[in-house]
C-alpha cells in the first residue's frame, strides 16, 4: 500500500468514527442560507439524498435492483418528517430517485474510498467525499433542485470554489478537485480541478471516476 492511500485510509478510517456517532436526520438541520430559488425543504431533501448516499456507499457495487431496495428501505426509516409541498410520499420519492441517480451514475467504482457525508468546515457543508485511486481525493457537490438548469456560470459555482480552496488546503497534493453534479440536468456537469480550473466533466479528467462506476 503506497502511503497516498494509508493517507486516504486514515481519513476514511476518522470519517467512520465519526459518522458511528451520529444520527441521521429526518429534516432540515437549520444550517446554512436558503439559495436562490430553494425554501427549507429543498434543502432537507438535499441532505438526505447526501446522507443516503453516503450511508450506502458501501453497497455501491450490488446490483442495481439489490441497491434500489437499499435505498427505498433507508428512505423510508430516516425520512418522516420532511415534506414537499405538504406531501411525504413525494418527498421520500425525489429523495430516492435522486440518491439513485448518484450512486447508479457517479459514485466512484469498487476501488474507491469512501471519505464521508455533510462534512462541514468553515466555509460550508461538503456534500461528499472520495479517495480515488490514481487520481485523489474528490470531493462532490450534488444539486438536487430545478434551479440549477439554469446555465451554468461563475456564480453558481462559488459554492464549488470554496470546496476547492478547502480541498486544496487540507489535502494538498492528495486532492484532485471538485464535481459539480446537478442531478436534474446531468449535461451541466463540470469538474473543478485543484487549480480552480472548470471543465465540462464529460471533456475532463475525472469523467474516468464516473466510467468507472457504471
């Protein structure tokens, strides 16, 4: 084992701790400003589809029906009291499709380490992080409201910068960058490098790490 990956193993290893003490929520924490665009339980669905996603990573390589179920089952328990207009049923099913559309889509193949959900730092809440071999650590940032298909520009991606400029400090060579995944308009995708240069991510490095996972 190279040292970048007993790095990356020490990191995953200190994310589990401590995500063993923590209990998943069923709505929005409160954290955090409402963008444009969103209310309160856009960004509670948000989170569960992050925490969803992270929680079940591990299962990322079982067959998509096997994993669908996973998904349904872990919806079901976590989210109780989050609604979309008024609707629980509704939420739990944009909840579910989306964290499908991540981990059926862009979560990294089997060889990947899985660093950790809603980390929070500073400047924000890291949606989801990952130890790629032969690439680093990526960190993803996953849209899932009707707003970001809108065209894509420097303003929308600020958030993305700011996991950057952390990235880039706390991992120094080990980081690769940032994905900008708006799950409701895939085409818009963009990686932002540790450098801060922004590329389509089907035109960019890390369109590997998404091959890699279908």
């Amino acid at each position: 084992m190279t040292s970048r990956h007993q790095q990356a193993a020490r990191l995953h290893a200190q994310s589990a701790d401590k995500r063993s003490g923590r209990q998943v929520a069923s709505g929005a924490s409160g954290e955090g400003s409402v963008r444009p665009g969103m209310s309160n339980w856009h960004i509670a669905v948000g989170q569960l589809v992050h925490r969803c996603a992270g929680d079940l990573a591990e299962h990322r390589g079982e067959s998509r029906n096997v994993l669908a179920g996973r998904i349904t089952e872990w919806v079901n328990a976590a989210a109780k009291d989050t609604r979309v207009f008024g609707n629980l049923a509704k939420a739990r099913a944009q909840i579910s499709s989306m964290a499908g559309a991540y981990l059926f889509t862009y979560a990294p193949g089997p060889d990947a380490q899985y660093i950790g959900a809603e980390l929070a730092f500073d400047g924000g809440r890291i949606d989801l992080a990952w130890f790629v071999p032969e690439f680093g650590i990526v960190i993803d940032e996953i849209k899932t409201t009707a707003w970001v298909r809108l065209g894509v520009d420097a303003t929308m991606l600020e958030q993305s910068q700011r996991y950057r400029t952390y990235g880039a400090d706390k991992w120094d060579d080990l980081f690769a960058g940032v994905r900008f995944l708006p799950l409701l308009n895939p085409h818009e995708a963009r990686f932002i490098d540790s450098t801060g240069g922004i590329h389509r991510l089907a035109e960019s490095p890390a369109q590997a790490i998404t091959e890699a996972a279908a």
